[in-house]
C-alpha cells in the first residue's frame, strides 16, 4: 500500500477528487458539476499524457469539449424537452459497431506509427469502446451503459498497469455507476412505455 501512495502524484489526487465532486453534484444537477468536471478532465489530461496512454488523453479531450458545451448549454441554452430514453435500433447498433472498429483503427494506427505508446491496443480499444458509448449516451439510448462498461471494465487494469491506481478506482467507483445507471433508465423507459 505504502508503495502505491507514493507513485500516486498530488495531481492524481487532486484530479480524481475533482472527479468525485463532479459526479456528486451532477446527481443533485447542480451546474458547478461542469466546472468541477472540467478541472478534472485537465488534470487527467496532463495525467495520462504523461503516461504515454495518449488514445485515453484523446478521450479526455472529448469530454473536455463536451463538459464546456454542456456548461455553456445548461447556463446560456434554450433548453427543449427532453428526449425520451429508448433501446437502441439495428440502423444504431451498426453505427455503434462501426464506431468501434473505425475508433480503434484510427486510434490504434495513429499509437503505432507516432506515438512511443507501449499498450496501443489496450488503450485504443478502452477509447473505441468510451467513444461509441458516449454516441449512444448523446442519442439517449440505454445501451450506452453497457458500452460505456465495457471501456470501463477494461480501462481499469490499464489504468493499474499504468501505475495510475486512483484513476483505476475511479474508473471501478464509474463502472458501478453505469450498472445504476442501465438500472435507472430502464425503470424510466418502462414508465415512458406505461405512459
């Protein structure tokens, strides 16, 4: 334990604490989850730049654009009603399948032929998989939790490979959220169908 404390930088707690917060007051939705989020996602950036798993940076950037779009939506949009939650089509599960593969071949191309990476298909295929999910996610359909763990599921001995063991539990404490979470919009896409 006393080893794992001592490869783990202030930055790495400092990140991940943000983490924690972000996803604290997103469940009460309170706007300064994106402010928060944002603080974290710079730090994981730095992060995980600095442990060559540059697919896994690239994600974080993703979601750095998608934190100050929520941000800026949330305090300047017009909001519209909400779209209801629903199962994924055939047309989508081959878009998401085709995100996958496309993710994977341009991430793992790009690792190998640029980058000094040492795990370019372990971390292309945690960023492959995050990327699909987080198209599902912005289409509302519940199936991006299970992608969105299948990323997270792998992400986690990477992460520990890494030696970056607090975004590992970080990364567990997400996987069990996205199990609460499938749970949750399932109940809601039940409703939406007795509605």
């Amino acid at each position: 334990m006393q080893e794992i404390l001592s490869k783990t930088t202030w930055i790495e707690w400092l990140g991940v604490a943000f983490a924690v917060v972000q996803v604290l007051l997103a469940q009460k939705n309170n706007i300064h989850n994106y402010l928060f989020g944002i603080a974290g996602i710079l730090l994981a950036m730095y992060v995980k730049f600095h442990a060559k798993l540059y697919a896994e940076f690239s994600l974080d950037f993703y979601y750095l654009i998608m934190s100050i779009y929520g941000w800026l939506f949330w305090k300047f949009g017009k909001q519209q009603t909400e779209t209801p939650i629903t199962f994924t089509t055939k047309t989508e599960k081959y878009k998401a399948t085709g995100i996958v593969f496309i993710a994977f071949t341009i991430f793992y191309t790009f690792l190998t032929r640029f980058t000094d990476s040492d795990v370019p298909v372990w971390d292309s295929l945690v960023t492959a998989f995050a990327w699909a999910g987080m198209w599902l996610m912005a289409k509302r359909k519940i199936e991006n939790w299970i992608l969105l763990n299948i990323s997270n599921f792998m992400a986690v001995p990477l992460l520990i490979h890494k030696d970056l063991y607090l975004y590992a539990v970080l990364t567990a404490f997400l996987f069990v959220v996205a199990i609460f979470g499938y749970i949750n919009w399932y109940k809601i896409l039940k409703r939406q169908q007795h509605a």
